[in-house]
C-alpha cells in the first residue's frame, strides 16, 4: 500500500491471557455501529471496562497530535 514505508519488526513470546492491544482505522466500515457495541458488551463481561479501554487510549495517543480521522482499539485476548 504504501512502498516506500518502513517497519520494525519484533518476535514476541505471546501467552494464555496475554492481551494484545492494535489502534487502528478502517474497522468502523467493516463492522456496523450494532456489531461494535455488541463486541464492547462482551468486553465488558470479561472484566475490560470502558474507563481501562479509554485510559489505554490516552496513554498511547498522549502528545500525538488531535485525532482527525475515526480511531479503533482492537483488543485480542490469547485464550
């Protein structure tokens, strides 16, 4: 998509429990408004509260400049 664009790339060990946070864009036209409140809801049921997902967001965005496009945190727990 972008060829000039340059990445690090790391090796982690990941395990059962780990959580694994993407701040991402573009997941407002895959997923309906009814999808993403669904999916908080199930957050919500195994212990990740909306003030733990918006401090994770603030802590992450802090000093970046103002948000001007649509921001999703995608959370994946390994199971």
């Amino acid at each position: 998509m972008f060829p000039n664009s340059l990445f690090d790339e790391e090796v982690i060990q990941i395990n059962k429990g780990d959580r694994i946070f993407f701040f991402t864009d573009g997941l407002d036209i895959v997923f309906d408004e009814e999808k993403i409140i669904n999916e908080v809801t199930k957050l919500q049921n195994i212990g990740i509260t909306k003030e733990y997902l918006y401090n994770c967001f603030i802590d992450k965005t802090l000093g970046v400049n103002v948000l001007v496009d649509d921001s999703t945190l995608l959370i994946v727990e390994i199971l």
